[in-house]
C-alpha cells in the first residue's frame, strides 16, 4: 500500500548545524530533482538543529525565512538545539551548557564573542548580549517552530518518538532529545517516523523509522530522504569540513 498519495513528494533534510553552504547544496539539488521529475505537490521538512557547532547559524535561518526552493509546501521542525538556545536567551539554561553546545560559534554567527573581556564570565551580560543582537524575526522563528508533522504514513520529528505511546501524546522533550529506548525499538509506530538529532556515516533506512542525520558539522555531508509512493531514495550533498 502507497504511504503517500499520488502525485505527493517529500524531502526531508538531516540536522545542518550552522552549515550554510550544505544547506543551499541541499536546496539547489532538491530543486534540480523537481525540475526534473516534477511532483503534483511536493514538501521540504527541516528536522531541526538549524543552529549551533558551524559557522553560519544566522545564515541558516535567514535562508529558512526566506526560502527560494520551488517546493508547494516548507515545514520547519525544532530540535534539541532549538531548545536549548531559547532556555539560554529566556534565562532558563546555564550558559556553560550552552556554549558547550556549540552555542559560541552561534553567537558569534550574530556578532557577539563570548569569549571577550566584558562579557567572559558574566553570564547575565552573555545574554543580554546575545538577545539583542538576535533580530526579533529569527527569535519568532525560533519560538513558534512546531515539534511535529505529518502526512500519509510518515510522522516527522527531530529526534524520535517514544515507543508505545500514541503519536498524538508524545511529550516534547522525546521529540527533540530521545534515542533510547526509540533507535532500538522494532516496534511497528503506526508511522515510519523520520528524524534526524543522532548522527550516523549513512542514513538509516529501516521498516518503522528513518535517519538522516548524517553529521554535516562533522562529516561534511548533508542529506534528504525523498518519498514518493511507497519509496525511499536519498540525496546527499558534501563540501569541506
């Protein structure tokens, strides 16, 4: 049985962690297999993790805000990184943790150092900081990025779904941060769930999930599962670490 109806194509594209350049890679290709192999309607899902670890993060975003991709429908989904940076600008994290996370090579992608004498060590300024230097339509990006979607047999999140609960009552933080008991489950989820947040040499393509995350911060390499009818391909794109 088809999981999507006729005609529907979706792309779904791995966590990009500030890599600008993948992610344009990644675009124009998936607009050069539509030019191609056109699709009645076609959707793009970001699984989230825009920010953090690379370079570009305030690129990343303006390209999301802004997209040029010809697809009918662009879904942008939060990941753990997300997260973390809004609990960061609201007060709710610790910065250590943030920074640890990649979160200096974001700031920085604003304009702001961390490590620079007026703001090392004061945690308070660091914010203050970096919340004024994030432009208001990149925070309500941030804010109103949902944790889920669907259509057709698939179920889309950043990080999983936690096995034997309903799709519908899945908690927030297992769709952003879960891997176990979710990777080893074989569990049928009543979708293929496809995710990204743990990343793996080569996507993974099993009967009730799919992974691609293929580490574009470390590996280079950004990927799209695409799905179409009842079938699986995938589009990889690479460029220097």
């Amino acid at each position: 049985m088809s999981l999507l109806d006729a005609g529907t194509r979706v792309y779904a594209i791995g966590d990009v962690h500030g890599r600008f350049d993948l992610l344009e890679a990644l675009h124009d290709a998936i607009a050069a297999d539509l030019q191609a192999w056109p699709a009645q309607r076609s959707v793009v899902v970001h699984l989230g993790d825009y920010v953090d670890r690379g370079p570009s993060t305030h690129d990343v975003i303006e390209r999301l805000l802004t997209p040029r991709l010809v697809a009918s429908e662009i879904v942008c989904l939060k990941g753990n990184h997300e997260d973390c940076l809004l609990q960061f600008i609201s007060g709710g994290a610790d910065a250590d943790v943030f920074l640890r996370y990649g979160g200096v090579e974001t700031m920085a992608s604003y304009g702001v150092h961390p490590t620079s004498p007026a703001l090392l060590g004061h945690p308070d300024h660091l914010v203050a900081a970096f919340d004024a230097h994030l432009p208001s339509r990149h925070r309500h990006f941030l804010e109103t990025l949902p944790l889920s979607f669907e259509i057709g047999g698939y179920f889309f999140c950043h990080a999983g779904i936690r096995p034997g609960v309903a799709l519908e009552r899945q908690a927030p933080r297992d769709l952003m941060w879960i891997r176990e008991p979710f990777l080893g489950s074989t569990l049928s989820h009543g979708r293929v769930v496809v995710h990204g947040h743990t990343p793996t040499d080569a996507p993974e393509s099993l009967p009730n999930r799919i992974n691609v995350d293929t580490g574009a911060v470390f590996t280079g390499r950004l990927t799209a599962v695409v799905l179409e009818d009842d079938r699986r391909r995938f589009l990889t794109v690479a460029g220097g670490l």
